[in-house]
C-alpha cells in the first residue's frame, strides 16, 4: 500500500508536534497533501477512474477547509504550512 503506517509517522513527526500527533490541521494538512499528490498521479495513468476522482475533489475540499480554519485561528501558522507544503493561495 502507498501509506503504511511509518509513512503516516514520518508526515505525523515532520508537521505535527510529535509524531503521534494527528489531530492537529498541519499534520493532517499534510496527510491530505501527500494522499491527493498520490491520487492525481494515479488519475494521470487512468483518466477514466472516475470513483478515485471524486475521492479527489472530496479530499481537496477537506484540505480547503483545513486551511481555512486554520487562516481564521492563526495566520502565521497558516502561512507556514502553506510554504512549508508548497501550496497555492
């Protein structure tokens, strides 16, 4: 599988507090980063998968709301994890 459990460790570690941090928005900011760059090379491949497409935009929409609970709590930690990710916006 594309995410083990030391997959979603290393993610936890490097943005949250600690690596058994996962309820903070960064670390699951950065959950749903790495699962929709996943997502979107496997729609590269099949084009048609269109199940994997809605759980795309689905997970888009998560993330969205995310940062924008986190932009409304703190902007500077809002600013971090968007340069930190490399995200639009």
């Amino acid at each position: 599988m594309y995410l083990d459990s030391a997959k979603k460790q290393e993610i936890f570690e490097k943005y949250g507090k600690s690596n058994t941090d996962t309820g903070s928005p960064e670390a699951q900011i950065a959950l749903f980063s790495y699962r929709i760059s996943h997502l979107t090379e496997h729609l590269k491949l099949h084009r048609k998968d269109y199940t994997t497409e809605r759980s795309l935009t689905k997970l888009v929409g998560k993330r969205r709301a995310l940062l924008t609970y986190l932009k409304d709590r703190d902007i500077e930690r809002y600013r971090a994890i968007v340069k930190a990710l490399g995200l639009r916006k």
